[in-house]
C-alpha cells in the first residue's frame, strides 16, 4: 500500500475519490479476458458517466458503449463517440431524441422486448423516414424483461422491425445472486445460452443476427467461451465495489472507489464515530446486507486505503455516518478532523451522489471530473 | 382530484414533480402552527436545496433558515440570505469557508459537540480575528450526536467559546421511530425539556443563551408548546413522503413530490410492469420497508396523482423500475407508454437524484427549478 499524497486531506470532505492506477488495471484486465475468450467488450459507461472514464474504457471514439439513459447518449456522442447502445427498454415518447441523434451519425441503438415498442418504431421510421438500430430483449434469467429464446414474439417482433433489426441483447442480472466459482460459470453459459437459441430460431426463420450481445459485471469474469458471442457488457468492473467482492469477483485491492470522510463527534458512550458522510455522500444502497458478508454502508479504510477490519459504516442520515467502533479500536485513534475512506457498497449508486469526482493519478497527482447527471 | 394538465405528458420520464399547492399549503400549516403555539420557524432547505423553495419557506433574505452543507450555505448567501445555520457538527478545515462568509454579511451559525471543535473555533478565531457564531448539540434522544443537557462537558465547551457561543440546538430524529399521537406529543416534550435543562444549567453558571433551537418534522407538528423556545426546525414537510404518512404526520393527499414513470414492458407471466424509474430517479431509500406499511420504493399514483392503491414499486435497478400486479389490477389496464407517478419514501433522498425539477404551478402551468448540488 503507497501513501497517500499530502493533495487527498485538502478538498473539503465528503467527497468522492477514484484510484486511476486500480480503475486501469480493472479496464485492462477484463478487455483482455474478453478478447481471448473470443469476443470483445461493449463497455457500460453508467457506473462513472464521465467523459474522462469513457477515455480508459473506449479505444477509439467508434469503439462501441453500452450506457442507460439518452442524457449520456447525447453528452457522449457530442464528445464524437459514435456507437452506443441505449440498453434500457425504449420508451414511445424518446424515439425523437434517438432520431435526432442518428441524423448526427450516432449509431445509437435501442431496445425493446415487446411489439407495441417495435410498431411505435417502423411506425416513428416510416412517417420521418428515419433508419434505426434495434436490438430485442431476451430474458436469460427470468429476472426483469426480455421475452423468452423459443417465444414466438421473438420472430413477430423481428419480422415487424425488418431492416431496423440489428441483434440479440441479454444481461444476467440474476448472476448478482450467485457467489460460487461454478455458480456463476453456469450463469455464465445460461446467458450465452439464451442468444444463442434465440439466434439460432431468428436464423431458421431466415432472419440474420447481426449482433449478439451479452453480459454483466459476474457473467463477463467467469464466462469460458465468448467464441460465437459478438460482444460482452459489463459496468461496475470498471471501479468495482463490495456487493462485487461478496459475489466473489474481485477483493478490496481492486475497488477504485471511495468516499473521503472526517471524523466530526464521538459519542463515548456507545463507542461511535460521527462522520460528515451520510447518505448523500455514499448513497442508501445497503446491497451488501443480503449477502453473505454485511458492510452497512461502507468498509472503513485508513486515508491512504488500508482496510480496517471490521469497520464499516452502520448507519446513514443525509450528511453523517456513524460507525461502531468493535473493542479491537479505540475512540482515541480517530479524533475529530480525521479523515478515513469509505468503500461503497455499490458504485454506480455512490457515483450518482456526486456532481464532481476527485481523481487520485498514478503519479500521485490530483485530478477532477465532471459527471453526466440527468435523464 | 383536479386532472393533470396537458403538460405533464411532456417531458421525458423519469422526471420530479412538485406540486406547488400542497408544497405552498404544508408550509403555511407548520408556519402558522408554530407560531400559534409561541415560537418561530427556521425551515431547513434540504429536501429541495433550490432557490425557489427558499422564496417559499422564508418570507424574507433576513429569515432564519437551516442547512445541511456549506455549498447550500454559499448559494443561499449569494442568493441574498442572511440568516444560515449549517446543522451538521463542523469539521475544523471548514472553519475557513465559514470565515469566508461571514466576512461577507453572513450570519452563518455551525454546531458543534465537543471540545476539540470549540478549541479549533477559538483558535481559529484568535489566529484571524474572525468571530463566529456557535450553536451546541444537545442530544435529546441517544440517536446520534450532541452532549446530554446535564453533562459538565456543556459547560466546558460553552466557555471555551467564549463570546462565539449562540445557544442550544437539538434534533429528535428518533421521533421518526414513533407513530402514535400521544408518543410524538412525548418526543417534542423530550426535545424542548433537553434544551430547557440545557439552558438552565448553562445560565446557573451564568452564561446567556441567546436561542434554543428543536425540532424534526414529527416533533415540529404534534409540540404542544414552543413558547419558552426560540426556534423550530423542520425540514421534509415542505413536501413529506410516505415515511412521514407512515409516522401519521401527512396523508397521502399532502404529498408534494413524485416521480413521473413511462410503462417500457409488461412480464405477463409474472404479472409485472417494467418502468423506466430505476433507483437512479427514485433513490435506494426503502425507509418504510420497517414501518407499519413498506411501500418498496414507492406508492403508484396515476398521472393526475390520485393513488393506486395497494400498488407499490416492488424493485428497481438502476434505470428500471419493476411494478408488481396485484389481483386488482390487469396488465392491459398500464399499456407500453402510460405514465404513472410514484410517490417517494424519503423525499430528501429521492429529490437528491434530480439536478432539475418539473413544478406543477397553482394555475397549471409548468416551472422548472434548479437543484444546488455538491457539498
């Protein structure tokens, strides 16, 4: 572990640091895992929704980009990004948004999973004469949308989407559940699994597939074959987070983010640390409290991001943290005005807190960025 | 019910929606209350953090007000605002942004609890000839910070401040674990009696107290007496939720805050429909799941606003929103494209995902609000 640098105690506390050097190594580490599985990756740009990140994460502006709201479809695509799927089921109402940005020579594509979407868009094509991008829900995993591989909807919404039909998009969000090696291998396959049979009913009924796409943060780490899968999504690898480390996908040296806190009260009687970071600074995401290790609302880091055993964040308000001190730690040890991290249950939710990140460079050097906020 | 005017429809969803009556008459009910029963009001702007909900919460630039970060302070400063208590125990590196107002005309007031944080003011203030004003957190009910109304430490701290001591400040959060008239009657009494005692050990040892500061939205509306206090805190009533209608100090009919969703698909097999409001538009915040009602993240209404009862958004992801059936309810009756909006739990929380709000005017016509952001 490297010191931190005398830059990390300035800006005013809460606020939001990422480990440039841990957030290349994450980026690094999953492109080549993908390319030599056979495929290549579609990055989801939603856990950090900046400019700067989409840099480490795309290498070139016609790389393709996953992200989950038209707000960053149009900042990305004024930064010259060109590719970009929406992966959010389309709304009737967003298809001018998505017009106007295909005039520009975005190819922004779009998903949908029933065939009220599909007409509202050869309908929306055929009044404008307007071209656009379509890729069809499948459900892998019976959690969310997406219709099954062997619906029949699937060749009728196809059909209906003719020349705008591009490919078959599936993500496992199930695999969250999963914490085995083996388990999320399974998910894995089941994922691909679903395109494929999907695809391959399509292909029977004379329908070409141009794009299979795939994915999720667990599905894309422990995936073995990605040989006849056209691409793989995955988001939150980029910072990781501790709903990942439970799952099983990284550890607390891979985990790029954290919130900087000070420490503003005592109370001695119950062995509690008051901090200035409450729920707006880490967000109310508890996702780790179903899981098999519960980290509150955060683990405990010294400044310089050694990890306190133990520590964690056991309850929010909107701006203070209390943490419980265990009997290994001594109110003593952390007096008012110093200053700890916390690493977030959940990145993309504690990214979303902030207007503004803090960037701790490899050389030790200290930059900002700016993030894309809205709808 | 008076149908929704044609605008709602119009901007993309999701969105935040203030309904500008019912935020007008919740003001007007707790203001007149207060005053009724012989105290003043010093609204706390952190639900909606804008300048237009100040316009509405003070009726002039020298009335008191409440906030939660010094960024709020700076805005509402710049703004005009004269009379700013920042209510989360200060870190010493932040006495320097402090100073910096109150060299501009600011009656910036902090809070603090111990002695480490007095020390620094004093020395703060003796190093740069800047004077303050210090208000000290009594903790009326073991939830979080402050000192106890009898502890000698009071004292100590007081006197350490010297002439940069205020008064007393207290916060009974613990009131949103009551739901009974008769308990938050108890809970308001608790919290005046701790400031009350407070005071009187503070003015035995001779040292004046200028304010007594109390008050939580729930103690704020069931206090009997305010007359010996100076000030009233309250902060989400300006809107409430569905965290405050379960405590049983709003109905749903005085909920000023949702969230407009687009219907994006149907799971007929499991009686589902999918939104486009994830946790992003609504928050994590599940803070009636341990209520006597847990209404997930959110109660559904229609788009006049008139409530669906018994329907609740169920779960959310990130931009999804997943809306389970009851029996009461067919899935042809929400097809893909209708709009709902969707009460929150927490309106700090939920308003904190929008840096934009949509405001439903009096007279039907259509605002928009900027939300301050950052800390």
């Amino acid at each position: 572990m490297k010191s931190a640098p005398d830059w990390i105690a300035h800006p005013d506390t809460p606020y939001l640091l990422i480990d440039e050097a841990k957030l290349k190594s994450n980026i690094n580490y999953l492109k080549q895992r993908v390319e030599s599985l056979g495929s290549h990756l579609r990055p989801h740009l939603k856990t950090l929704r900046t400019l700067e990140a989409a840099g480490y994460l795309l290498d070139s502006k016609s790389a393709p980009a996953t992200v989950s709201t038209l707000a960053e479809a149009e900042a990305y695509a004024k930064a010259g990004y060109t590719d970009l799927l929406y992966a959010v089921g389309i709304a009737p109402a967003k298809l001018k948004r998505v017009a106007a940005l295909r005039q520009q020579g975005i190819n922004l594509h779009i998903l949908l999973d029933n065939i009220t979407q599909a007409q509202a868009v050869v309908d929306y094509a055929a009044e404008f004469g307007q071209d656009f991008s379509v890729f069809i829900e499948i459900d892998s995993d019976d959690h969310r949308g997406g219709i099954k591989p062997s619906d029949s909807k699937l060749l009728t919404i196809a059909k209906t989407l003719g020349e705008h039909f591009t490919g078959l998009m599936t993500h496992a969000g199930g695999s969250y559940a999963c914490n085995t090696e083996q388990g999320l291998k399974n998910f894995a396959k089941q994922e691909c699994d679903a395109v494929r049979i999907a695809r391959n009913n399509l292909e029977t009924a004379g329908i070409h597939c141009a794009i299979t796409s795939v994915g999720s943060t667990p599905t894309a780490h422990f995936g073995e074959d990605f040989s006849d899968i056209s691409e793989v999504r995955a988001g939150v690898y980029t910072t990781f987070d501790l709903v990942m480390k439970n799952i099983g996908v990284c550890d607390f040296s891979h985990i790029a983010m954290s919130v900087v806190t000070t420490v503003i009260g005592h109370n001695k009687e119950k062995n509690w640390l008051l901090t200035d970071s409450g729920w707006m600074a880490l967000s109310r995401d508890s996702g780790t409290a179903g899981q098999n290790r519960d980290f509150g609302y955060g683990q405990v880091c010294k400044i310089d991001g050694s990890v306190l055993d133990g520590l964690c964040v056991n309850s929010t308000s909107q701006e203070h943290g209390v943490i419980e001190l265990s009997d290994a730690y001594q109110l003593e040890d952390f007096p008012v005005g110093h200053q700890l991290r916390i690493m977030p249950n959940h990145a993309c939710a504690t990214a979303a807190m902030h207007p503004v990140y803090h960037v701790l460079m490899s050389d030790g050097s200290h930059n900002t960025w700016q993030r894309i906020t809205g709808w």
